[in-house]
C-alpha cells in the first residue's frame, strides 16, 4: 500500500517540482517558485503527510495543483464529513447609534449569507454600512487610525489587537462611496489588499473611493499569508505590513462600486439587483485591472488619447506603441545615468495584448506612421550615394580578381602589384553599405541581426502578429531550439557578432533594438510550459506588458484626430531623428538631485516586494528589471519632449513611477496568462456557469449534487469535493448565493445537499453574455 507521503512526493516529482537533498523541501506547485518553499514531512497527529507553503499558499491550493485532495494527506481514507454547511459566525451591522441593521452569517464550507435584523435572508431595502460603524466613527471623529480589510474575520482579529478596523458585507468588489463617507475626519485609512487577484482588486477600489473623497490613506498587504488574520497569526504586527504603494494616494483606476455588466449590454451596464439582494458578480474572463494612465504621459498624452477616441481602442495599444516607436527614434544615442555605475538604455520592450479585430495594426500604424515616412525619404536620399558606392565596389571586385588571375600566369608583370592594390582600395572602400533602415517587421534572428549589422547595430521592430515569439522559440531554426541571444544582448547594448557561412564573422560593438508587439493572448497562453528557457534566461523579464479589456464602442462616428495633435507628433518623432538618430555620440542623461532622492527611496521600497512572502516574489525576475525600465521610460519621454535634455526631472520621475502600479498590474496578469495553467482556474466556474445556462430552468436553485451529476466527467470534477470547491469560488466571485437549510427537528435519515441560489443576469440575456 502507497503511503500518503510517497504519494505526495511521486505528484510532486510528476509535477516537475524539484527538492533539495534532504527531500523536505520542494518547489511549491502552487506558484512560481525557483527556490523550494514548500516543507513535505511526515504527521505526528491528524493527517499523516503535513505541508507547508513558506510562501503562504493554502494547502488546497497546493494538493488541487498536483491533481490530489487533502484526503491524499492520509494513509487512510480520511472519515468522510458531513457536507451541509453549518454556521460558524455571525456579524452583526449596526447603524451610528449602535442599532442592528442586519447580519452576515458565515458557514463552512465557507460561504456567507446575509439576513435582516428578523432573521429574514434578504436585505431588501436596508442600507448598506460599514462593519463595527459605531467604533469607526469614533476613531474617525478623533482623528484617528483605521484599517479597511476585506473580510469582517480580518476586522474581529484586528479589533482584539486593538486595532479600528472595517470592511464591507459581501466581499471584494462591494465597497461603496457611501461607505467611504463614515471615514471624513480621520487621521489616515490603511486599505490592507488580500494577496490575490480580486483581493487587489478590491484594494484598488477602495483607494479610488477614499482619494476621490480626499482622505489621506495608502495601501499595504501582509508580510506573510494572503489576509490580515494571516500575517497576525503568524506573530507581526503593523509595522510589517508592506507597502504596496509608497506615494500617499494610490494610483486613479475606474469606479467599480458598480463592476462593469459581464454581458456588455448597455441596458444593463451599472444595474445593482439590491431589490434581489444581488449585486453585479465578477467577470470570469479577466481579473480587473487599471487602465492605461495616460495623464502620466505628459505631451505625449494628447496623441495617445486622441488616437485610441478614433480607433476606439483602449488607449494602452496607441501608448505602447508609441512608446516603442520613441524608443526606436533615440538609436542608441542616448542613455541614463541612474548613479556612477548603473547606465540605462533607451530600449524598450513592451507587447500589448489584443484579441483579433481589436483593430491592433492600425493602433500600431497610427504611432509607427512618422517613422516610416522619415524612413522613406531617408532612403531615397542615400540611394543615389549607395548604389554609386555599391558599384565602385563591384567594379573594384572585378578588377582585382582580373589582376589576381594575370599575377598566376607566365607573365605576372606588375599584375601582382595591381592586385595589392585593388584590394587595399576595397578596405578603404570598406562593407557594402546597406540603405537607410529605422524600423523592421517579423522576421527571423537572423535577419533581425543582419539589418542591425547593415544600420550599425541599431533597428526598431515593431508588429502587430507574433512572428518574433515564435521565430525566438526556434520555429524557423535548424534545431528548433530557442534562440534569444540578439534580444538578450540588444536589450542591453551588449556587443553581438554575426557568424556567416563562408565569410568573415560580422561584429557590432554595440547593439540596440526596441520591440513594440500589439499581439493576440493566444500567443502568449501558456507560453512557461511551451518555451520554459524564455522566463529562465530573462527574456520575459525584459518585456513590460498591458492586457487592457477592450472598449465597448464600435460606432462609424468615432471622433477624427485633429491634425494639430498629429502634426505635434509627427514634429517631435522627425526631431528625435535628426538630433538623436543622426549623432555618433551617445549622451546621458542624468537624473536632478529630487529625482535620484524620489528614485532611490521608491527602489528601496520596492526591493522588499520581490523578497519572499512579497507581493512580487512570484514574478521576482521580472521585477527585478522593472526599475531600470521605468528608468528608460522617464528618458524617452523626457528626450520626446526635449531631444537637448541633460537631466530627468523630479516632476517626469514622479509621473513615471506613479505608472509603477499599472505596469505590475498588468504583468502579474500577463504572467498569470504564460503560466502552465494559463487561465485554467476559472475553467471550473465558467463549466458550471454554463451548466446553469443551459438547464430548462436557469432560474431554478440547485444542489452540490445536482452540479456533480452534471459535471462529474469533465477533467477538472474527479471528485464531488471538486464541484464543491468550484462552486464556493463561483459564490465568491457573486454569481451563486448559498441557500441555508430549513430546520428540520426530529427528521433523521439523510441530510439534503447544500443548496444554492442563482444571479439573475445567468437567466437574463444568456444569449449575449460572454463566459
């Protein structure tokens, strides 16, 4: 008979994870872990096998990750419980004076229930207040503290500590401008983030209501755990709550007290079903994430924003690549001294994600135009000057291989002389020169290198397919192995030689490229698994990524760019050229001495983010390059403004950091998506929303059993325990509601499957919503 312990090493080992030499600790499959953090050891009591995520990740998670149940945790089958959820809290919700408004219950397996101050489960009709209001308008009124948690466990453990704390009923996603108004008059408010998805998310939202409401707050998260009730059970205390963000207000996202409508549908868009005592559920397409800050662009602003109103795109495709199309303008010439040992290039590498016909090519047209006209009328020019010299050269060839063949006859004469003397002119003459090039499309490797080679070791390439993804993955190699040297090296400046098949190897001393990709998801899903080198040699760590949602407008009216913003545009791109692009030297930037201070505290600052129990620590690669490329950022947008600038400014410094929030966004989310699940976890919940759907009577309530007997042959459903997880995350996320058991006194025999209730949006316009 397997023990549990075996059994779990033999799924940690066919996962791939990797141990030390005590076999103790392994790679967590639960999250992207290099240095193993999950403990594996043998139980004294309870279950036989006893795991231990250092990184904080729950036990389900990491059993549900190698396809086990925490019964796998046992020798034997653990005693099969009692399904029906029973209550094991309950939260009052006073008003000002201390009056009962209404409860929330809690149940395990967990779920929540709201009722009426009678008993009655619905809130129909009664406002909707702050946890513990009484004790938060006292500390509010003095001045005082308080912390806004997700969960009113958070608030009770806080309270014991004797700290204020709060939160709202219904979980992330339900926190309002009316709450926010309890809170005027405080010294300061604390948002504490849950460390996942909607946890920031919800953080996020909350921040935007107190910075509206101009109440003076910041954001943290747990040093240890994902909540609050985490990090004190684990012995900190205030002081060790991290910093998420250091500036005093979190960065402006959209209002989500009422989330955008799943289905699209304006008729819908911003309903709140309080009368059912439902709210708008979270979408299971993405999690929510902010939109691109273009009032942080400076002058560049006004193109970003006039172009994505015209091709109604979401503005962060026209900011990435513009943003790319700069950085390929500065060709080398420019980098930024940070400190006396620490220079940055201008290169950028930014992929912005779009779904087909999300209008991507002309996003990337729109910014990339300017650079292609300088382009054309740079060739033409050279023309002339490269095809007399490419003919000189040609003529020089013929005229030495002549002299070469007479020097071997009987009669050399002075043909071997002639010959020296072809060929000394052919290294005056020097390599044929190629035509001007500022940009190039998909192409492989080693194209790629032989354009930078012919332009000094300098190209642009921007595009709207993923050609490069795929060439860099060994599509088009011999072997079909990767090859990422060039973009490695480019990245940086580093020297690249060329090796040629039957000439002399080519070298470039230096190197730049700037890569701006418009790309579909699809080319990056599951992109660790499919090209695990890419993330181990830094590749992806080079990259700064946006997956905005795409905007709801789709009309024939959109408004024109005026040409006055175009032309502005076009002007400074045409000036980058020619007082960047056109010199030899490279120059510096350096930073003022209030941007190095603000710098240098955000970077110390951020450090502790990337460091175990850190909200950056599963993507700590990537993070740490972040800095410098928010670095090159503040350059290109500072020499877009001025090609003369010498120095980067407190105020561009301040500008670019604040946009920190909305790159780390968007790249946890991008990594989520190139994770070997991809997507995968919201699988389950969109198979059991379109069961629901699908049912004769979508509208009808349901049990655990009924959604097992449906399910349990997909992939994901090997057990009734995983319909069961499944749908507590599909009540989290607001499209079920548990339905609490009637009583039954004196009734034995077999107790019901749990029931629940169903979101009126998963019976209303089914046909149009997007799962």
């Amino acid at each position: 008979m397997v023990s549990a312990l075996d059994r779990v090493r033999d799924a940690l080992t066919s996962h791939g994870s990797r141990s030390d030499q005590t076999g103790r600790s392994w790679q967590c499959p639960a999250h992207e872990d290099r240095n193993p953090s999950l403990s594996v050891g043998a139980g004294t009591k309870g279950a036989d096998v006893v795991l231990h995520c250092h990184a904080g990740c729950a036990n389900e998670d990491v059993v549900a990750a190698l396809g086990l149940t925490l019964a796998d945790l046992y020798d034997e089958p653990a005693q099969k419980k009692d399904s029906r959820p029973v209550k094991v809290a309950e939260y009052p919700y006073c008003d000002e004076n201390g009056e009962l408004l209404y409860k929330v219950a809690r149940y395990t397996p967990k779920t929540f229930r709201q009722f009426a101050a009678d008993g009655t489960p619905s809130v129909k009709g009664i406002r909707r207040v702050p946890y513990r209001l009484p004790a938060v308008l006292a500390e509010a009124r003095a001045g005082g503290l308080v912390l806004i948690v997700e969960g009113e466990k958070d608030v009770d453990n806080l309270a014991t500590a004797g700290v204020v704390a709060t939160c709202n009923a219904g979980g992330a996603g339900k926190w309002t401008d009316d709450h926010t108004r309890h809170l005027l008059g405080a010294g300061e408010i604390v948002v504490v983030a849950d460390k996942d998805g909607p946890g920031r998310a919800h953080a996020a939202q909350v921040a935007e209501s107190l910075q509206r409401a101009g109440i003076p707050h910041r954001v943290v998260e747990p040093a240890a755990g994902k909540d609050v009730s985490d990090h004190l059970a684990a012995g900190l205390g205030f002081a060790e709550l991290v910093t998420v963000d250091p500036r005093p207000t979190y960065p402006t996202i959209p209002n989500q007290s009422q989330p955008a409508d799943p289905h699209g549908d304006s008729g819908i868009s911003g309903t709140r079903f309080e009368d059912d005592g439902w709210d708008v559920p979270i979408p299971l397409d993405a999690r929510p994430l902010p939109p691109f800050p273009v009032e942080h662009l400076g002058e560049l602003g006004a193109f970003v924003t006039a172009n994505a109103a015209s091709l109604q795109v979401p503005p962060d495709l026209v900011a990435f690549a513009a943003l790319a199309t700069i950085s390929t303008a500065t060709g080398g010439r420019r980098q930024v001294r940070v400190k006396a040992d620490w220079r940055e290039s201008l290169a950028l590498y930014l992929a912005a994600l779009a779904d087909s016909s999300e209008k991507k090519t002309p996003a990337l047209n729109a910014a990339a135009a300017p650079l292609r006209e300088i382009e054309d009328i740079l060739i033409e020019a050279a023309r002339p000057q490269v095809e007399a010299m490419a003919q000189e050269i040609r003529i020089t060839q013929g005229q030495m291989a002549k002299a070469e063949q007479k020097a071997t006859g009987d009669k050399p004469e002075n043909a071997l002389a002639d010959a020296e003397g072809f060929r000394m002119k052919l290294l005056e003459l020097g390599e044929q020169p190629e035509l001007p090039r500022l940009l190039i499309r998909d192409a492989t490797l080693e194209a790629i290198a032989k354009v930078m080679h012919g332009q000094g070791g300098r190209i642009g390439l921007l595009a709207s397919e993923g050609g490069l993804i795929k060439v860099a993955g060994g599509l088009y190699g011999s072997n079909g192995k990767a090859n990422t040297d060039l973009l490695l090296e480019a990245y940086t400046g580093s020297p690249y030689t060329i090796d040629r098949t039957g000439r002399s190897s080519a070298r470039m001393s230096t190197t730049f490229l700037s890569v701006g990709l418009i790309i579909q998801p699809g080319v990056l899903a599951g992109l660790e698994k499919k090209n695990p080198e890419f993330r181990e040699n830094g590749l992806l760590g080079r990259f700064l990524f946006a997956r905005p949602a795409p905007t709801e407008e789709d009309t024939f009216d959109s408004p024109p760019v005026p040409h006055g913003v175009t032309d502005a545009y076009a002007k400074r791109i045409r000036s980058l050229i020619e007082r960047v692009w056109n010199r030899e030297e490279v120059l510096a930037l350096d930073l003022d001495q209030d941007a190095r201070i603000m710098f240098g505290e955000f970077y110390n600052g951020f450090a502790k983010r990337r460091k175990p129990g850190g909200d950056l620590h599963d993507v700590a690669d990537w993070a740490g390059k972040f800095r410098g490329q928010l670095i090159r950022i503040a350059g290109c947008l500072t020499v877009y403004e001025n090609p003369e600038a010498t120095h980067i400014t407190r105020e561009r410094m301040a500008s670019v950091l604040a946009m920190a929030p909305y790159f780390i966004a968007h790249a946890k989310a991008v990594f989520d998506l190139m994770g070997a699940d991809g997507d995968g976890r919201l699988g389950p919940l969109r198979d059991l929303l379109a069961w629901l759907r699908g049912r004769p009577d979508p509208a009808a309530s349901f049990s655990v059993r009924d959604a097992w007997q449906a399910l349990k042959g997909r992939k994901w459903a090997g057990e009734a325990e995983d319909v069961t997880t499944a749908l507590g995350e599909l009540e989290d996320h607001g499209w079920i509601a548990f339905l609490p058991p009637p009583d039954r006194p004196g009734v034995r025999g077999r107790k019901p499957s749990p029931r629940f209730d169903v979101h009126p949006l998963i019976y209303t316009k089914s046909e149009t919503t997007t799962l």
